[in-house]
C-alpha cells in the first residue's frame, strides 16, 4: 500500500506591524484629536464670516469715494442725492449737470453691500461733502450696525 504523500501548506508568517491595520482603541484616540482640535478652531471660525462682510463694505464704501472723487475732478461737483450713486456707471440726466462725464463710467457696475441691499448716498452730506452707507446686516438706517464712509477705520 502506497503512503499517503505529505502535503505541506504554506506556513502563514505574521504580517509585520507597519502592514497590519489599525485598532479600534488606535480609531478612537484619532477621533478624540480631531474632535478637540474641532471643537477649538471652528467657534473661531465661525465668528469670521460677519467681520469679511463687514470689511467687504468698508472696501465698496472706498471704492465708491474714489469713484466720486474722479466724478467730481471731471464735473466739478458730486452728484445730486436724486441722480445718487448711479452717476457713477451712467451719465445722469437732470439737475446738475455732468459736462464732461467720463465714457464708459467712473466704476463698471454698482455693487450692493454683502447683505444684498444697496449702497447708500445723500449729497450734501450731514458728515461731510457726502454720505455713503451700507444698512448692515440688520438692513435699517441709523442702525449700530450701519457702515458708513463718515466713521471708515483710517487708511495708515
């Protein structure tokens, strides 16, 4: 009777420890990291986005003084609280005047504050030549949360 021959497998040799996966006590203690550093960042985050469009107005509110700074180079006055800011992208019409108005706009379009409302103007001002502001976030005038081109930050 023939002997039955020796099969051999494979011996199966442990995986090293870089090729192994990791363990769920591995998992959680990743996790636990995350959710600290999470919970550290993101209130400081989250406080951001009111005071970029907060910056964003004090930038439109310049933007619109050079604006009207050129006009007024070109016209010799600013526009009438009537024509408003809109004098600035097409030749007004009415009361005063603008003889040598500039082809093709002092700004290429007028944009509205972050908060969607638009801009602001009243030419004689009560703070100055005139007056620029934005309604803030709580979209009504004389507001605290109004910007305005009579309190911008000073440019250094």
């Amino acid at each position: 009777m023939p002997m039955n021959p020796v099969v051999r497998l494979p011996v199966r040799r442990a995986a090293p420890r870089w090729a192994r996966g990791f363990t769920l006590i591995e998992i959680m203690v990743v996790v636990v990291i995350i959710a600290v550093l999470a919970a550290l960042i993101v209130p400081n985050v989250i406080g951001r986005a009111e005071d970029a469009r907060v910056a964003k107005a004090q930038a439109d509110i310049r933007t619109l003084e050079s604006a009207l700074a050129m006009y007024r180079l070109d016209n010799g006055h600013y526009p009438s609280t009537d024509q408003g800011l809109e004098a600035l992208v097409k030749k007004p019409s009415g009361d005063p005047p603008a003889p040598n108005w500039k082809e093709g706009g002092y700004i290429a379009a007028l944009p509205n504050d972050p908060w969607g409302n638009p801009y602001q103007y009243m030419c004689p001002g009560q703070h100055g030549p005139f007056d620029i502001w934005s309604k803030g976030p709580s979209g009504v005038t004389g507001a605290k949360d109004n910007i305005t081109s009579w309190q911008q930050p000073k440019k250094p």
